[in-house]
C-alpha cells in the first residue's frame, strides 16, 4: 500500500483504505479504476488516496486505531459539539465508551511507529483533529510512562482541547487568506471559550479541563492566554500542545497544504530547543510516529527514489526503502530493497 496523488492515480490501482466523508462510507476498500472518482473527490477536499499497486504490494501501513474505532470517534464528536452548537448543552456520556475503544487499540499493539495521515474531507477538518490529536496524545503520554488512569483524563481533555472553537465566528475560523491582528485574538480566545465550556461538568475532572484552557501556553511564557510558564502549564496540557501542533502541522488546513512529518519534525524539534515546547514529549512523540512514513516516496542522496517499505526502530531517519529504478523506461522497471542502516553514505533528501 502507498499514498498517491489524485493526479498520480492510474486504473490498475485499487484503494487500500475506505473513504468516509463525515459517518457516510463514499469509497469502498478494494475499489477500482480509481481515475473515474477524481473530480468527485476534489469537490469534497481530498487530494490523495492510499492505494495497492505491483510495487507497493506488500508495503502495509500501520494505524494506531481501526477504521471501525476511528469511525465510532468521529460520531460521538460530531454529536458533542453539534449539540452544544445547536442546544448549548455539552454531553459527553459517550465519551467514556469511545475513549476506551482507542486505548485498547493502542494498547494492542506493542511497540508501533504510525502516522495517522487519514484521509478525510474538508468539512470533517475540526472532528478529525481532534480525534488525531487524542491519538498522539496518548502516544506520547504511553511512553511518557502515564498510568491508564492517567492516560484516560489525558485523552478524554485531548478530545474536547478545541471545542472553544464552536462559538468562534466560521467565517474567519475558515478564512482561506492570512487573518488580520483583531481576527487571530478572535481565534485565541477559543482556549478561554473551551474552558468555560467545560468548566461546570461533573463527568471531567479538573486536570482534563485544563488541556482546553492551556494547550496553547508554552514553557517560555510566550502562549496565550495567560502567559504561564514551565511548570505553571498542566503536564497534560503540555502534552497536548504538541499533539495539536504536529497534527495541525501535518493536516492541510483551508489556508495552506500538509506538511510532511519530517518537516513538522523539524518544526517541533526547533520549538524544543527554543524552550517553547516539552523536549521529552517531542522525542517521545517521535518514537511512535514516524518521520518517514511507510508507503510514502522519497528521493535519496544518490539520485535514485522509492517507496518507504518499513521502519527500523530506534532508527526513525534510516528506514527501508523500496527503490524504483525506471532508467530503463517505465516498462521496464526494477524493484529492490535498500535497508539505510546497511548504507551510512546514503541520506534522505526528500
Ligand atoms: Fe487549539
């Protein structure tokens, strides 16, 4: 399996993973002639697919949770924040079942290096972020050596961090240009909307409501909205905002494409050293995703490119790459798999 471009797609491919828009299954797994789907996809906000083909054939790409975990989330969020849009009151008595269902699916797979790079439609944006952001937060918060106790509050803040954003005016949270000075203070006061929000619920405890309220402090006192320093941010909300910050790094948002992982790698490891994010919870992050996903392309130091085909742990910048030699024409191409470990001389450029 790989991911493809919509423009790369070709009708000897087959669709490797479903396609939901909203709860509403639109492609099924298995599907092909792909091609005859593209303008269909793009009115709806998807670009790129994951797809079988001869090369990838036998690549497989970890997920963190299943399709059918994934899709239970994706209702019982929507049904939280569409009731307290529309009825102004906050029920999150699904919220225990759901949260179970992704730690145990977490939990059943020991030692996994993921990337949650879902395909979604562009009205799921705000369900699937914070869906993803609970996933990472549970990543880091495992590693971190968090308790299930623990890892419970953790993931049940994680899940409401940004339902602030319901009261915000759509018109600018979907603005597609670069937001004037007054419309970013409009957007930072989600944090405070959240927490107001969540503030009076029996079934959160305080610790999950600080992860609305803080996810956007950073160590160095330079967040909002309070400005609080190192230890005044809630562990969880620290974790948290590196969460948020890789997924929204690495979701295309209206405003601007994806990121790759490594580039949000980059990202996220320069905030470290600048003291605005966690050092600890960045690399614990980055010991359970990958940044070099399996299934995607990359060009390598020597000029040649392939597909990555698995991770070697403890090693997230050496994976193997299957390499796709075509220099001897497209119908004659040659296939072969380079472990980086075995070859220092080489580098990922790509
Ligand atoms: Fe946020």
């Amino acid at each position: 399996m790989r991911r493809i471009s919509l423009q790369d797609l070709n009708d000897t491919m087959i669709l490797a993973k479903p396609i939901y828009q909203g709860t509403r299954l639109i492609l099924e797994r298995d599907i092909t002639h792909l091609t005859r789907y593209i303008k269909q996809l793009e009115n709806i906000g998807i670009y790129s697919l994951y797809v079988k083909d001869s090369p990838s054939e036998d690549i497989s790409i970890p997920d963190a949770v299943s399709e059918e975990t994934r899709q239970r989330c994706m209702s019982a969020v929507s049904a939280i924040f569409d009731k307290l849009k529309t009825q102004g009151n906050l029920d999150i008595s699904q919220l225990d079942g759901v949260i179970e269902a992704i730690l145990d699916d977490i939990f059943s797979e020991k030692d996994i290096i993921c990337s949650l790079h879902h395909i979604a439609s562009i009205d799921d944006d705000t369900m699937v972020h914070c869906i993803n952001t609970t996933i990472y937060c549970i990543l880091i918060g495992k590693r971190r050596g968090l308790s299930t106790e623990d890892l419970t509050t953790l993931a049940k803040g994680a899940i409401l961090h940004d339902i602030g954003k319901v009261d915000l005016n759509e018109t600018i949270l979907l603005k597609a240009a670069s937001l004037t000075q007054e419309e970013y203070s409009h957007i930072k006061e989600h944090s405070s909307l959240g927490y107001a929000f969540l503030k009076n619920n029996k079934g959160l405890s305080d610790e999950a409501k600080l992860i609305a309220l803080q996810h956007h402090e950073r160590l160095d006192g330079s967040g909002y909205p309070k400005g609080l320093k190192g230890d005044e941010i809630h562990l969880f909300a620290r974790i948290t905002a590196v969460a948020d910050m890789f997924d929204a790094l690495t979701t295309a948002r209206c405003y601007r494409k994806s990121m790759s992982n490594h580039k949000a790698y980059d990202i996220l490891t320069d905030d470290a050293l600048k003291g605005k994010l966690d050092r600890k919870l960045v690399s614990c992050l980055f010991d359970h995703v990958a940044i070099y996903p399996n299934g995607i392309i990359v060009y390598l130091s020597d000029g040649t490119h392939g597909i990555v085909k698995h991770q070697n742990p403890g090693q997230p910048f050496r994976p193997i790459v299957r390499i796709i030699d075509d220099t001897n024409g497209i119908n004659n191409v040659t296939l072969f798999d380079l472990d980086l470990t075995e070859h220092p001389e080489l580098t990922i450029k790509a």
